[in-house]
C-alpha cells in the first residue's frame, strides 16, 4: 500500500521532529564532550587550552565523588524499593471493592501532579522543621525530642520526600497492570484451594513482573537525575549531594566547565546503560 | 466476574484504604489549610491552627508583595506554548509513523525515545551557553524551546500509540468511496485522533507545567515560572508558612485538577505505550 510517493511523503512528515531532536541531542552533546577535553574556567581566565583525560580522572579522584556516588545510590535504590514495595500493597488494596474507590485513587496519586519544588518546600518548612513543623509538634506532644530531620537524618528524609512524589506513579501502573489482569484465572486458582498468599505468589506476581520492570527503569531515569528537591532542601549540604548536584555545583556554582562537562559525561554514559535495559522492554512491547 | 465479598469485608477494606489515602494526601490537605490561617496561627501546633480563624489573607498578600500572577502566566505560558509547539511537529510525525511505516520507523521512534533518557545536567553548561548568546536567558521563549524539545519525544511516542490505533480499513474504505487525500484528512482521520491529542496534551502540559531542572537553571526574575517563583521560598521566606502554603496551593490546584484527569493517560505516556 505504502507507494513510493507516500513514503517521500511520510519523510518530510518526520522531518521537523527528527532534525530538531537530533539538534538537541547532538549540538549540546558535542560542546560537552568538547569542554570535557579542555580546562575552561569562564569566571577565572576562560579557555587554558586542551587537558586531554585530565578532567576525567580529576573528577573521579575529587573528594566529593564517591560520596556522590554513594548518595545516588542510597537515594534511587531507597526510593525504588519503598516505592514498588508500597506500590504492589497499594495496588493490591485499591483494586479491592470498597465505597469511594474513584476518590481514594484520586486521593492517592496526587502527589505526583505536586510540583518538585513545592513538595521539597512544604515537607521542609512545615512537617520536618524542628521547630515548627508538623512532625515537631507530632513529636512533642508525645514527649519526644524533635529530630532535625534534613541535617540530622538527611538522607532519610529526602528519600521519604522523594518515594511520596513516586508512589503514586508506581501504583497507579502497577494497578493498571492487576486490572489487566484475567479474573477467570484467579477464579480458577481459588476453586482449586490456592491460598491468598499463593494466588498473590504464583498468579499476580508473576503478571506483575513486566510493569514492576518498566516502573524501576523509569523511575530510575528519573530518579538519576532529580535536583530541585535537593535544590531547596538541603542544597547538597549534610551528605545529601547526588551525583546530577555535584556536577551542577561544579558547572554553574564553580564555574568549572571543564571539570563540571566529564562530570556530564559520565552521567550520560550511566543514563544509557539504565536506557539500554527500558529501551529492551519497550521494543518488546512495539513488536506485539 | 462478580466475586462474592461480604460487606464486612468490603467495610474492613474501605477504612483501610481511605486511612492509606488519607495519609498519602495529608501533606496537600494540611497546606490547604495552612494557607487559610494567618502566619501566627499557621506555626502553632496542630490543634491551634484547626481551632484558630480562617482567612484569605495569604492570598491577597501573596500577590500583593511578588506579582504571583506574573509568575502563574509565565507558567500559561510556557507550558501551553511549548505543548502546542510540540504538537505540531509532533502530529505529522507520528501521523507518518503510523500510517505509512517503514522498516527504519521502530529504529526513529526508539532512538527518539532514547533522547530522552539524555540526562540534562549532562548538557546544562552547553544550554546555559547557547542561551546567553542568543540571549534567551531568562526569556519565556527559551523556556517554551527547551521544553518542547524535552517532552517532543513523548508527545511523538504518546500520539503514535493513539493514532495507530485508528483502524487501517477506514481509511481505505473512505478512499473505495472516492475521498481524496485531504478529505480522508479533514473528516476522517481528524475525529478520530482528536481525542488521543487532547489526551497527549493534556498529559504534557501537567509534565511541563512541573519541569523544575530547565525553569530554575535558565530563568530568573522575569521569566520565571511558578516552579522557580517557588523556590524563591528556600530563602529564609519559608518561614512564612501561610504565605508560602497559598502560593502553594495556587501553583499546584490546577495541575492537580488536570491530572485527576488524565490517569489513564499518565500511565500510556511514561510508559511509552509498555503497559496499558
């Protein structure tokens, strides 16, 4: 059906898609690369001429690195594992018949719709301030010391912050997944005498197992790169500095492009290996 | 279908899920409430500010001292504009992927797709730089581009899952009955695609609308959206807690509204179509 002429029809459709991304990808790609190779300070004597890997190697071997490195981890594991653990609970309950379901599920992914910087702000000032927020309060009325949660127990706090904004996003998928799910079957597998816990390990789970896959590789993109609720909480301080920050300080707030640019680098390379795994499933998914 | 449940059951269930509920959406609700009490009362303790008297105070002080709602139309601005932006380049593209499908179009959409993935603090200097020299900093033009570009692939993604849905044979049996290719455009294909753009648009502008990575890195007083407006608050202002929960409140109300709208779509478009 596709003739020759729909087909030289079609490219010219793409076009203005596919040159534009290809722009965006490329230009800034190719100026990271070209500023990683160089020692370039644009506050502090501009460009001092090419250094060859000595950006990469200073970025590895600085002090903050493997703290970064650590942070990341501690953050995007900790979210991912709340999240999904929660969020096949969460799906399990909200797929029950119950009065007000359409109100409870509304009730329950808002906070993805909650703008970073809002939910940084509001659990920082008005439930984990010493002083005066909620859980301080919380905290005295049952005759406890308040914590200081973002300078005594950063990390915690920020990955509660955090897995708050993406449970929704998990459950919500992951109850879409049990929905699509074939009653018969468990039907049959609770006349046949399986157990809940049995119809849960042996049937759901397994049927799970691709949107639980797609929900950790997307939000471990994400995650990877979150900034503005480290931004306005803690802006890196007390250990909460991920890698997408420091290179954010060592770019903007230094002005060590250089430096800042294979920071950049190796970011991107880590993107592409999570990318590889979700572009797998993906694919699979465009064939069927 | 029907499993037999027991209202017991169903009571049991429906506490625990509306407590589960209830706790999740706490921190919205509290600074609803927040937001409608005055700055003594908004840091006593939860009894007090419950009991305390409610204002709209917050409100009108808010964009009294920082021109909120230039800010809230920076954000109009920049997420419907680069919506709409997106869509028109994307339309044709995904109109063309799926109707017309070549070997190399599962090839175009993936590595669009992969150009998502490209993390932006890898390109933030090189952005940074092209901004100040085409002197787009702080311009709502060069956020409306940037973001475009950024959510250009799911828009692409989002509006092929839906056009590929319209069946083929409508096509050809409006062309049996001679309509030509503008007709089979005009008042064939368009209403039946028209509800998967919205949908597509709806989705993109919530996601532009809370971009906060470009909005605070590339704007500063005058363009920026309300995302960067509020982080202005981290400054010592947090400690305004009625004031910071109404500037809140608005920032977040209609994107919450929009976005008890579109879960379905949600799902299909951060899934990339891989789980409906």
């Amino acid at each position: 059906m596709a003739t020759q002429h729909s087909q030289s029809v079609a490219r010219m459709m793409m076009a203005p898609a596919v040159i534009l991304l290809l722009g965006w990808m490329l230009v800034p790609l190719t100026m990271t690369l070209f500023f990683s190779f160089k020692k370039y300070l644009p506050l502090r004597g501009g460009d001092l001429g090419w250094v060859g890997f000595d950006n990469y190697v200073r970025f590895v071997s600085s002090s903050s690195f493997w703290p970064a490195v650590a942070t990341t981890l501690i953050i995007v594991g900790g979210v991912l594992v709340i999240t999904v653990l929660l969020g096949i609970a969460l799906a399990l309950l909200l797929d029950q018949p119950m009065w007000g379901q359409g109100v409870v599920r509304i009730l329950v992914i808002a906070p993805f719709f909650v703008m970073p910087t809002v939910s940084g702000l509001v659990w920082k000032n008005m439930f984990m301030d010493p002083v005066n927020g909620f859980f301080a309060h919380l905290w005295r009325f049952f005759g406890a010391e308040p914590i200081q949660w973002l300078s005594h127990a950063s990390m915690p706090s920020l990955v509660m912050i955090v897995s708050w904004q993406w449970l929704p996003f998990a459950t919500l998928i992951l109850l879409t997944a049990i929905q699509s799910l074939d009653t018969e079957q468990l039907e049959a597998a609770e006349m046949d005498g399986a157990r809940p816990l049995g119809r849960f390990w042996f049937i759901i789970l397994p049927h799970l197992a691709r949107a639980i896959t797609v929900v950790i590789l997307i939000q471990t993109i994400f995650l990877l790169s979150i900034f503005a609720e480290i931004f306005v909480t803690t802006a890196g301080a007390f250990g909460t500095k991920t890698l997408t920050y420091l290179i954010f300080q060592r770019v903007l707030e230094s002005q060590n492009v250089g430096l800042g640019s294979a920071g950049g680098v190796y970011a991107i390379i880590l993107a592409n290996i999570v990318a590889v795994f979700l572009l797998r499933v993906v694919g699979k998914n465009l064939d069927a | 279908m029907a499993r037999a449940t027991t209202i017991r059951q169903k009571t049991i269930t429906t506490i625990i899920a509306w407590t589960v509920a209830m706790v999740i959406f706490f921190p919205i609700l509290w600074i609803v409430v927040l937001s409608f009490k005055s700055e003594g009362d908004a840091i006593s303790t939860p009894m007090r500010v419950l009991t305390s008297a409610w204002t709209f105070d917050s409100y009108a002080v808010v964009q009294d001292r920082s021109d909120y709602f230039k800010h809230f139309f920076n954000s109009v601005i920049v997420a419907v504009g680069s919506t709409l932006l997106g869509i028109l380049v994307a339309v044709p593209a995904a109109w063309s992927m799926a109707f017309v499908p070549s070997q190399r179009t599962r090839g175009i959409l993936m590595w669009m797709l992969s150009t998502k993935m490209l993390p932006a603090v890898g390109v933030l200097y090189p952005i940074y730089l092209l901004f100040i020299e085409l002197g787009l900093l702080d311009s709502r033009t060069g956020l409306v581009i940037v973001l475009m570009l950024i959510n250009l692939p799911i828009i692409v993604w989002m509006l092929y899952t839906y056009f590929r849905e319209i069946p083929a044979e409508i096509l050809e049996a409006a062309r049996m009955d001679g309509a030509g290719m503008r007709a089979e455009l005009l008042y064939v294909l368009t209403p039946m695609a028209i509800p998967g753009i919205a949908s597509t648009m709806l989705l993109n502008i919530i996601l532009a609308w809370n971009e906060a990575f470009w909005t605070l890195n590339l704007t500063a007083a005058k363009a920026a959206p309300l995302t960067a407006f509020i982080a202005s608050y981290s400054s010592p202002e947090g400690l305004f807690y009625a004031k910071l929960s109404a500037a809140s409140v608005m920032a977040i109300a209609p994107i919450l509204v929009m976005g008890w709208f579109s879960q379905k779509q949600l799902v299909r478009g951060l899934t990339f179509g891989a789980v409906k």
